[in-house]
C-alpha cells in the first residue's frame, strides 16, 4: 500500500515532501514505514516582471526574431542521427539546440588562424549534439550576448546560494549555455502527430527520451561506480540549471538500473516506473542535482540505481516552450572566430564527407523553397 500510493502522488507531480503524507497515515495504523530516497532535484519560480525575464525577453525575441542561420538567428542544420534519413533540425521531433560558452583564457587567434578555444558540452556521450551535422556546428560566444552574460552571473548567484549548504554538490563555474526550443512540428506533419498522441492518449507532444546527463561505469552488482571523465563533457558533481521562458513543459524523472541485456527494449522500460513529475513554467528556474545521476544503493535495494530525466511533453497546438541551460563543462572545441563554426580536427572520412555533402544541400532547398513560397513561418 505504501509503495502504491507514493507512487501515484508523485506521479501527479506534487511538489511538497513526497514521504510526509505516506508516514502519517502509516503512523495511524502503527507501522514504521522505511523513509525513501526521493529525487533531489527541484525548481523555483523567480519573479515575473523583474530584472530576469526582462533579460531572457531580450535574449529570446532577438533570437527568434532573425532569420535562420544568421548572425544571431537559430541556427538550421540536417542531420542522421541513429542511422535515420537526412532531416532538417528545425522540422524533426526533437528540441533544437544552440550553443554559446566563454572563450578559454589566453585561446583567440590559436596559432594565428583566426580561431579560438570555446567550452563545449555535448550529448551525454560528451562528443556529439543529435540534430546537428558536425560540420554545421556553431558554438557562438556568451560575451556577445549582453543579456545573457547577465542571465548566466544571476543564474550563477542563484545555484551558489542553493547549494550554499549542500557539501555533496560542486557548482563550480558556469562556462556554456545552450539555448534549447521547443516547438510545435511543423504543419505538414503536425495532423498525423496529432492522430499519433490521440491513439495513445498522451497529453502532448513527447521530444526527449529518460536520458542521464553524466555517464557512470557500473553494473547491477558494482560497489564503486567509476565516473567516465573521458565521456562527459560537465564537470563531475556539477548542477544543471535551467530557466524557462514561455509555455510550460513536463519533465518526468524515473528510477533506473541495469536490467538483463536479453530484455528488449519495450521490456526494460516497464520494468521502470515514475518518481516524480516537474511542471515547469514561465521563469521557473529548475536545478538538476548530480545525486540523482550518481549510481548507488536507493531504499532497501541490493543494486545501485540513478534517476533519470527526460521524457518531456509539452501540448502541440500554438505552443513554444523555451530553455537556457546553464552548465560548468570542462570539454573545449575551437571554433572561428569570423562564423564561430567548429574546426575539424582531422581529417574527415568519405562517409562524413557524403554527409556534410546531403546535410549542406537539405539546408539549401529547404531556403529556396521558402523563398520560392513566400513562407515565412520557418524563414
């Protein structure tokens, strides 16, 4: 009964101590029921009107507001992420990312080629960012940006002051931000999308799958868990803070642990069940503790577990949900400085090189297209 009815409390996604109602009422029936170990995660609201959504307007309307590909429009990329056909990243069901980080002290004009050293953060591998072909990667710089080099300092106090008293969390510097949006799809394919969420009864459109940020060495029966610094990109016990701008999304949290490599994947995700339900609003800035990403013993278990987060939903008609994200990386790229594109470190191979090729000439029809039809809707 106990592990039934904190389950349905925390999957209406209620925001108070998940574990007090349960203890009352098992105090009422003379038991002594095991405290578990919630999320740590958690969000606040800051105050509309101020200082805060005044810089995140600015930054936000000057962005959506130029033309893609610009200087300081979104930028439109294609790409093939797990093996799929080309696609544009702005007409895909996954949220669309742009970066921007600070320079690396002492990095401008490296080797005098008119480059320079930037902070990157990439996909929880640590390496790549789905939705974008590696040629068409720009990472621009934060300090062009007058509203968010405000945004990324009160974001900074903020985290500081939220873990003021919490020795297990490191904050350490934020160096990189990635401007994420979520929209609805586009009107060709926004029916079927419709039909699709009405057969399976889902409150709004689904982009991101239950992920972890930082990724962890272990197993069902590991005792010491190795952080992979080799594949992360964020600095180890580092929060994430994200600040939401516009409508409100859903981010779901479950728990997860290694199951039998016989299972299939439709088998392993019913093996897991909610724990927590976040409903982020209009300048709610929400903090990712890295204690739920970490591997280790939750409850009376006899394995090592993490929460992992993802799943977001957000509803499809006339919505636009968007996210500043706010991360301490320790990865660098160089990138130039003229177009703040990413510079090749080796030589690419012929598969990546067709690639580029497709990516680069789905950009361009895409543009011609709407310049041939006067669409301005994604233009």
């Amino acid at each position: 009964k106990y592990e039934s009815s904190i389950k349905q409390e925390k999957e209406c996604g209620r925001s108070g101590d998940d574990n007090t109602a349960c203890i009352h009422r098992f105090s009422r029936m003379g038991q002594q029921p095991h405290k578990r170990e919630g999320v740590k995660s958690f969000f606040t609201t800051l105050q509309k009107s101020g200082v805060v959504e005044q810089a995140a307007g600015h930054f936000w309307g000057r962005l959506l507001a130029h033309p893609f590909n610009s200087e300081f429009g979104l930028s439109v990329s294609g790409d093939s992420a797990y093996g799929n056909a080309m696609e544009l990243n702005v007409c895909a069901d996954k949220m669309l990312r742009n970066e921007f980080s600070f320079n690396v002290p002492g990095s401008i004009d490296v080797n005098g080629h008119g480059t320079v050293c930037r902070y990157r953060y990439g996909d929880g591998s640590g390496s790549s960012t789905i939705g974008t072909t590696p040629s068409h990667i720009v990472v621009r710089n934060i300090e062009s940006n007058l509203d968010l080099v405000s945004l990324t300092e009160i974001v900074q106090c903020c985290a500081t002051v939220a873990f003021a008293n919490d020795s297990t969390v490191e904050v350490g510097q934020i160096n990189h931000v990635t401007a994420a949006v979520y929209s609805p799809p586009p009107p060709s394919r926004r029916r079927a999308l419709i039909e699709m969420r009405r057969s399976a009864r889902q409150q709004g459109f689904k982009q991101i799958p239950f992920h972890n940020d930082q990724v962890w060495n272990y197993s069902s029966t590991s005792t010491t868990p190795k952080f992979e610094s080799g594949k992360n990109s964020q600095a180890m016990n580092s929060c994430v803070c994200v600040l939401t701008w516009g409508d409100a999304r859903q981010l779901q949290f479950r728990k997860y642990w290694k199951v039998p490599s016989t299972l299939s994947p439709d088998e392993e995700d019913k093996m897991y069940s909610l724990v927590k339900c976040f409903q982020l609003g209009h300048m709610s800035l929400f903090f990712l503790h890295p204690g739920d990403e970490e591997p280790k013993k939750r409850d009376l278990d006899s394995f090592l577990s993490q929460f992992q987060h993802g799943n977001v939903k957000f509803g499809i008609d006339g919505t636009l949900s968007c996210a500043l994200i706010f991360r301490c990386v320790t990865s660098t790229v160089i990138v130039n400085t003229m177009d703040s594109k990413l510079v090749p470190q080796k030589e690419r191979n012929v598969w990546q090189q067709q690639r580029d090729t497709e990516a680069d000439t789905l950009v361009k029809n895409y543009f011609d297209s709407c310049a041939a039809n006067e669409d301005n809707a994604y233009y």
